[in-house]
C-alpha cells in the first residue's frame, strides 16, 4: 500500500474530509489531494504531522510496518532509553505519565531517533 493509500485509509478510519484534515494539518485541500494520490510526497515535517494527527506512526504511513498502532519495540526501547542515567532525566516523569502523555512523549522520541538516523558521528548535533 502507498503512503498516498495509508494517508486516505487513516482519514477515512477517522471520518474526516479531506478539507477538514487538510485544515488541522495546515496544509491546502490540494496539497492533501496530492499527497493522497501520491502525485507529491511531503516533507518530513508535514510527514509526521501527519502521524500525529492521524495517530499513528511515520514507519506506518511510509509502508515500513504494517501496524498503524505505537509499536510495543518502540516503547521498550524507549523505556530503555530513559532508564540510562545520561538520558533519563529529560524523560524522568515518563514511567509515571498517563497514557496519553507517555503516548506524546514517545511521538517526540521517535522523532528525535528518526531525525538522528543516517548522522555520521562526526557530525554535530542538529546538523545533517
């Protein structure tokens, strides 16, 4: 399936047009259409609006998992992740958090890990 395919399933699954969807994104009805009929690919910060509005996850919508829900491997990494004494006190509160504030915090970790792929060590942080 496409991400133009996953994109319009998820809008569907959530009752929304395509101009309601395209306002809560910020994007125009057009640029959604495209992006629907895989005319355009967007960009990977219009990309993870996406998965946050359609809640969901960016591996999903670009066809790499087949499971729209948060992934539990996302999860024990990231528990994980934040057990480390160098990284856990960003994230001190996340083992306690409700879950909707755990599910937030951990969209905003798979970003991070997402926007840090394909650095080289050498590179400085927030630069690619």
């Amino acid at each position: 399936m496409s991400l133009g395919s996953r994109l319009r399933e998820r809008r569907d699954q959530f009752g929304k047009s395509q101009l309601e969807a395209a306002r809560a994104l910020g994007i125009s009805n057009v640029q959604l259409s495209r992006y629907e009929s895989d005319d355009r690919k967007p960009e990977p910060e219009i990309l993870s609006r996406f998965a946050e509005y359609y809640k969901t996850t960016t591996d999903y919508l670009l066809g790499r998992t087949d499971d729209p829900t948060m992934d539990a491997r996302a999860s024990s990494a990231f528990e994980a992740f934040i057990r480390n004494p160098e990284h856990g006190m960003f994230f001190k509160d996340y083992l306690d958090a409700p879950e909707a504030r755990k599910e937030e915090m951990l969209r905003f970790w798979e970003f991070l890990r997402e926007k840090e792929r394909g650095r080289r060590p050498s590179d400085r942080q927030g630069e690619t």
